[in-house]
C-alpha cells in the first residue's frame, strides 16, 4: 500500500467548492476522484487540508490517498492533468509515508485575500479579486490586523452552519501589502491580505478580511477589534468578504 500526496492548484469560480456533496453540483473533489478512478482502476477516497466553499481558489490545495497501485507518482500527475479540466492542476505528486493525513498532519495554512482597489474594476481580475472603489487605508487596516494575532476564541468569525465545537484558533501572522499584476502594461492598485493561522474556521479569513476592510474604510476603529473577539458576537463582525477573492495559498507541514 502507498499514501500519495497531491498539490492542486483550481479556479474556484465554476465550482460548489473542494468536498463532494448531495446534489449533483460540481466539486473540486469529485472531478479529481473521478479521474484518479479512471487512471488507477480503484475507488479513491481523497483526504484534504481542509474543505474550500464555492468561488474560493486554490494555489496549494494539499490531499493525499491510499493505492495499491504501482503507477509512479509522478505519471499520476501527467495522467491526471491531461484528464481534468482546465480550472484544476495537479502541481505536484508525491510518495510520503503512510502515516501522512493532508489534514491532521498539518501545522498551518495560509490564505491569501486579493482586493482591487482603485476607481474602476478589471476585466482580468474579475474572477480571482474584490474590486472595492472605496479608498483603504492600509495603516488603519495593519493595526487592525495587529489584534487578531494570538490566540483566540474566533466563534464571532465563524459562520453559522459549522458543526465545530472548538472555536480556539491561532493567528500567526498577517501580512497587507500592495502586488504587482505582471500581465498588463496597466498599474492595477491591488492589495493582498495573507493570513497565517494553525487553522480556520468556517468563512473565518472572509470574515477577518471584511472587518479589516471596515477599518480601512474608517468604517470601524482598530482599537474595537480586541472587544469583538471577546465579544462572541457575529452581529458585530464585519461583513463576509466574497469568496472570488481568496486563495487557500499554502499549508505547512
């Protein structure tokens, strides 16, 4: 038996987000194992790092499955990548030790929030970004950020619907600054909001995001945040942030 490791890279646009459902929607997780299926010949069961909602991207979406096949891992991922569609990718494929779990082996993830933020929105980025004409100010919104580091309770950041118990999470970092977009003569103004943390709770980093954008809209002051965080109350959270401009950008092993 062999425990491989997948690195997937997908546009979340067209999708009803990574975990297969009831319905017959489309799901990341679904069009992967059916092409696994196709490739190896068993019934695959894919473990994640965690389940990604409908709209939301991937640049290092992390899973891993159990086979018996001998393919080498490395033609897995030509075969599979010559079967998904175009939104999905399979950046990487590797062997790791069986005891491997894309879930519980992992010590953090971090999420990437792309915002453009300037008087008119972008042809090219409509999928992949908020476009917000509202002028932010990036100082108020870095020491707003300065409050959701450590460790918390983040049930006021978690949206209803999330059968978690354990709403304790920790911050680690988070980093706002502005990026270049490389494949335009045109200087968009866009903004990321990277958010590193042990883990995440259902629409958490959307959440901090939209909070972070009232701070920065001079919206809500910095110094509240610390009180909404005690608070426990959704009602005082800023609103969700949409789900086109986030990324699950990396998990650390």
């Amino acid at each position: 038996m062999r425990n491989i490791k997948l690195t997937i890279e997908y546009n979340g646009t067209n999708y009803a987000g990574w975990q297969i459902q009831k319905n017959t929607r489309l799901t990341i997780q679904g069009i992967v194992e059916n092409a696994l299926g196709k490739i190896i010949q068993e019934r695959i069961k894919l473990i994640a790092s965690g389940r990604t909602d409908a709209g939301v991207h991937a640049a290092g979406q992390v899973a891993n499955f159990k086979t018996a096949s001998k393919i080498a891992a490395k033609n897995i991922q030509k075969a599979l990548n010559s079967l998904l569609p175009g939104d999905i990718r399979i950046v990487n494929s590797e062997d790791v030790p069986l005891q491997f779990h894309a879930r519980f082996s992992a010590k953090g993830k971090t999420y990437r929030y792309l915002i453009l933020n300037q008087d008119y929105p972008s042809a090219l980025l409509r999928d992949y970004c908020y476009f917000l004409s509202y002028k932010l100010d990036l100082n108020k919104m870095r020491r707003a950020a300065k409050a959701f580091l450590g460790r918390h309770d983040f049930s006021a950041f978690c949206a209803s619907g999330s059968s978690v118990k354990d709403t304790i999470r920790t911050i680690k970092k988070i980093s706002i600054k502005g990026i270049n977009y490389p494949l335009s003569p045109i200087s968009y103004h866009l903004i990321s909001v990277d958010i590193t943390a042990d883990g995440f709770l259902y629409n958490m980093a959307r959440s901090i995001v939209g909070t972070l954008l009232e701070a920065g809209r001079s919206k809500m002051e910095p110094v509240s945040i610390s009180g909404i965080l005690n608070s426990q109350k959704r009602g005082l959270v800023g609103p969700t942030a949409p789900a086109s401009g986030l990324f699950l950008f990396k998990v650390d092993y």
